[in-house]
C-alpha cells in the first residue's frame, strides 16, 4: 500500500516534466543545459542535462562525430578514431582547456563503447587524468530530444586539484554549449 502514493507522486511528476517539455517545445525555447558537480572523495561527479529541439540522429551524429570533434570544440587540436571493432572505438585527442588566467594542456585515449542512438560509455585508458569514466543516454519526448550526462573525473594535475570543481564545470558547460550549437546548425533547414 505504500508504494501507491509513490507511484502516484512519480506519475505526477513525470507527468509535469512531460507538459514541460512540450510547452516548451511548442513555443520553440532555446536548448537548456544544465551541469552540476560535487566532489566525492578524491573525485568529481559531474551530472549534466541537456534538452534541445533537435531530431535524436542529429544529436547522435555530433557527439559520436570523433574524426571532426576538432571543428565542433575549439579547445581540442587534434581528435581521432584510432582502432574500431564494431560499436567500440578507441579515440585519441588532444589540446588545451582555459580557466579564467589558467591554462591546462590534456591529452587522452580513451575507449568508447557505443549502444546506436542510445548510450555513449567512455573510460580513460591514458591521458592527464588519474580516472574518467562517463556514460550519456539520449531519449526523445516528440520534438525534444534529452541527453544525460554523468562523469567520474580523477584530476591528476595541481589545477585540477586546486580548480577541479569550478574548471570541470566550466569545460562541460562550455563543450555542451558548443555541440548542442553544432547540433542546431545540423538540423537547420
């Protein structure tokens, strides 16, 4: 008998969210991220939620757009699919990520496990932090489409240890920004 009330407040709010979303969607507003970050031990947990007016596709093809990630994030010098076996690439980049008078040069290899038009994983195998895991879903309510972010980031730098919070949020909202624009510009007629 309790878990009535529970469904029924998950309904309710589900149901709120929904005519939101649509609402929304009607009066065609501007994608809204959103990127939140709390410190758990030696890591970051970094949370983020984006929903835009862009077909599901469009999205997928941005963020899963390795080989060109460089013209869509200006931070990144070089990106690259190095090895692909079926849905599971391994991907190199480097560059440089800006933090107010900072500057932090990064490189990483990491492995992306792909699930098509759903779920992105990606594990560090090699590069400047100690750790980074993340997972994004990708979902579609009509002509919204919703992408979940969470990360596990490591810092391994002084930086990162002394700004680790503030400058991871600050690049997450910054590379959303820039693929959730890319993603527009794709869908554009």
């Amino acid at each position: 008998m309790l878990n009535r009330p529970h469904r029924a407040t998950n309904f309710i709010h589900w149901l709120a969210c929904f005519l939101l979303t649509m609402s929304c969607s009607a009066f065609g507003v501007e994608p809204e991220i959103l990127v939140g970050i709390e410190k758990s031990g030696e890591a970051f947990i970094v949370v983020a939620r984006i929903n835009l007016q862009v077909p599901l596709r469009t999205a997928w093809e941005v963020l899963t757009d390795f080989d060109n990630m460089t013209g869509i994030l200006s931070n990144l010098a070089s990106s690259k699919v190095v090895r692909r076996n079926g849905n599971t690439l391994i991907v190199d980049q480097e560059g440089s990520a800006h933090f107010g008078i900072f500057s932090y040069s990064f490189a990483s290899e990491r492995e992306i496990r792909l699930e098509p038009m759903k779920r992105i994983f990606a594990r560090q195998i090699s590069g400047n932090a100690k750790r980074f895991e993340s997972e994004l879903e990708l979902s579609q309510t009509g002509l919204i489409t919703l992408i979940r972010y969470r990360a596990e980031v490591v810092p391994d730098s002084g930086i990162g240890r002394t700004f680790g919070g503030h400058f991871i949020q600050h690049e997450v909202e910054e590379q959303f920004t820039a693929m959730v624009a890319e993603m527009k510009r794709r869908s554009a007629p």
